[in-house]
C-alpha cells in the first residue's frame, strides 16, 4: 500500500541540530533533482520580488529567508516537520508500535522541494509550493512528475495507492496502465473544511488496520468500521477510483 499526503504549509522549526543530508533520504533517485530544485530556490528566495515569485504574502520574510538556509538549517523527521489539520488527526506520536512501523513504511509526503519523503527522512523547514515556477528549472510539478514516475510505482508495490493530495500535488505524479486501477483519492463530500481532518484520520485509520489492501473494494471495507464510505468507480481509463469518506460520530 502507498498513502500519499500533502505537505502542510505551516512547518516546525528547531534551534540545533543536524542540517539535511540528501544522501541519506528515501528515494536516492530523486538526489539530483532535489539539490536543483533547492539552489533554485534558495536563489529565488534571494530576490527582492522573492514573495511574488513564490506565490506568498509579502509578510512571510522569515519563512522565505528559510529556503536561503537549507543546507545548515537545523532538519526534523518528515513526520516532526508538517503540522496542521491533517497532521494533527493523523497524530503519529500516539501510535502504538505496530502502526508506527506501517506509517513509515506506507506513508509518502509529496513535497516541492524534496519530491516525496518517508515520514523518517529528515528535512530542513521550507516554503515553496508545488505550482511554483522557479528560473531555471521551471513549474515544480513538471520538474518533478517524471521522477516521481521512477520511484512511487515501486513503493506501491501490489497494493492501492490511497491518495489524499489536493491537485496540486496530484499535478506531479499520477499512477498510469495498471497501477491506475488501484488508485484510489479519498473524497470528503460536503465538508470542505473537515477535508484534510478526516483524510488524517483515514490515514491513522489504515495503518492502525494493518490491511495491505490490494483493491479498491478492499480498501473500502477496511475503513468502513470507522467511516461512512461510498466507492465510486473511474470516470474513464487512466482516472482514479474516488471514495467518498466521511469519519463516523461517536455515540
């Protein structure tokens, strides 16, 4: 099984510490890509009009100034860095051994900068989107999609992937031929704003199970104790099954 997550705009931050090594992350086939991607971000990051160009508020200069750091820049395990809704309810401190071992074997944060990450890489505070343009490399997305081509397939193995991104991430890599027909995004439906809550709570959920689901149906019935869930099947070839989930309130 693949569970792909967004990264989190707001990132946690530590005084000291080692800063990244590239070298020592999951995916090594994405190392040369990942250090053009950070010099040309660091290098953007420099410019006056940085703000503009990555598509923030004006008012963020201390997280700009992060992306000019990023090879002495204290580092913090994936699963440390993200914060926010989805990161809150999946909540890995509190799983118990087991779920651990799943979350860090199954579990893949898309990011702009590094590509995709496993939960115990360990990487430097940022702040770029996948929908940035960066000079000399161009739209993050395209830059990354025929990388991320060579190694998510292999991380998925024979089980689905369960994709929670927002589109803009889906923009880098989307699974074709056969692994398409595992692919499965979750859909929150009709609570826009309990979107990333409960796909960490689906997240959690799984690796809680410890179901390698190998269908679509599969994965449905696995998440069904804890979770309204309706599956609907592909618009058309190459398109992702959608499961429609909503988490169940406790009596």
């Amino acid at each position: 099984m693949l569970i792909l997550l967004p990264p989190s705009q707001t990132k946690q931050t530590r005084p000291r510490g080692r800063p990244v090594d590239l070298e020592r992350l999951s995916f090594p086939e994405l190392t040369d890509t990942r250090r053009r991607v950070a010099d040309a971000l660091a290098a953007t990051s420099e410019k006056p009009d940085a703000a503009t160009r990555l598509g923030v508020s004006a008012n963020l200069v201390e997280e700009i100034a992060r992306n000019t750091r990023l090879t002495s820049a204290p580092a913090l395990p994936a699963q440390d860095l993200y914060t926010g809704v989805l990161y809150d309810a999946l909540d890995v401190g509190s799983l118990d051994a087991a779920a651990l071992r799943r979350a860090r074997r199954w579990v893949v944060v898309v990011s702009a900068l590094y590509g995709a990450v496993r939960l115990r890489d360990r990487v430097a505070p940022y702040r770029a989107s996948m929908a940035v343009n960066l000079e000399g490399v161009g739209p993050l997305a395209s830059a990354w999609r025929p990388e991320l081509a060579r190694v998510l397939p292999e991380a998925a193995g024979r089980g689905v992937v369960v994709d929670c991104r927002s589109s803009t991430y889906v923009a880098a890599w989307a699974p074709e031929e056969e692994l398409a027909r595992r692919w499965v995004q979750i859909r929150v439906p009709g609570a826009t704003h309990m979107a990333k809550h409960t796909r960490g709570l689906v997240t959690r959920a799984l690796c809680e199970a410890g179901v390698d689901a190998r269908t679509p149906a599969r994965l449905a019935e696995v998440l069904e104790p804890g979770f309204e869930v309706a599956l609907h099947e592909p618009a058309r070839a190459g398109r992702p099954w959608i499961l429609d989930t909503t988490a169940r309130t406790t009596p």
